[in-house]
C-alpha cells in the first residue's frame, strides 16, 4: 500500500464530498481547494494507485472518460446530464432484468445509464 501524501488526500476528500462520479478534471478543481499547486498528472497518478488500492472505482459510460466515485458494495446506475455533461449516481434498480436476455444466453450483470438534463440545467 502506498503511503498517504497531502494530495492523496485532497483528491480522495473530492471524490467522497461531491457523491457523484468526477472526471479527473473535476477531481482537479475540487482538491485544489486544500492544494492549489495541484496538477493533473499529479491527479492521474493517484487516481490509478486509489483505483488499484481499491478505494476508489472507476465508472465508464459508453462515448465518455472514465469517472471516480469512491468504491460502493451497493449496485446502483448513473445518469449523464446532456446539458453539462456532468455523471449522478442513481439509486434504485428495475430489478431482474433476465427475461430480456435472448434465449440460451445468461445474464451475469447489467449497468444502466439514463441521459437527460440535471435540475441546473432543466431549468436554465
């Protein structure tokens, strides 16, 4: 495990405070707040030792960058506003989605990814 630095810590303080899933350039704004000499590198670099030490998941959305949430045991799914581009997390689930897998195949996991407009932008 690698030792825990200042900006380790800025950057694990951002994931966990803005409870949605960052790119790393949000990473970057938000734990500039405790280290305003922060650099993007520097971000990358720590944002793969956290996903590899396992504290923090990477979230993928097709078309897009990865994103980091902090590591979550409970399934959930996202929603990608159309408008500012940002990731939310959404709680809930529809369930069992085996009935429409084809026949012969088995379901193993899903993700679903809803768009639209967050509430910022659905009301400008």
């Amino acid at each position: 495990m690698e030792r825990s630095t200042r900006q380790r810590s800025a950057i694990r303080d951002a994931i966990t405070a803005a409870q949605r899933p960052l790119s790393p350039q949000e990473v970057l704004d938000a734990a500039k707040q405790q280290v305003p000499a922060l650099g993007l590198a520097t971000v990358y670099r720590n944002l793969k030792l956290l996903v590899d030490e396992g504290e923090v998941h990477a979230v993928t959305l097709p078309g897009d960058s990865p994103r980091y949430q902090p590591a979550r045991h409970e399934h959930h799914h996202h929603f990608r506003c159309t408008g500012c581009h940002k990731v939310f997390v959404v709680h809930g689930c529809p369930g069992n989605l085996g009935h429409l897998v084809p026949p012969g195949f088995r379901l193993e996991q899903h993700d679903i990814t809803l768009y639209g407009l967050c509430s910022d932008c659905a009301a400008a």
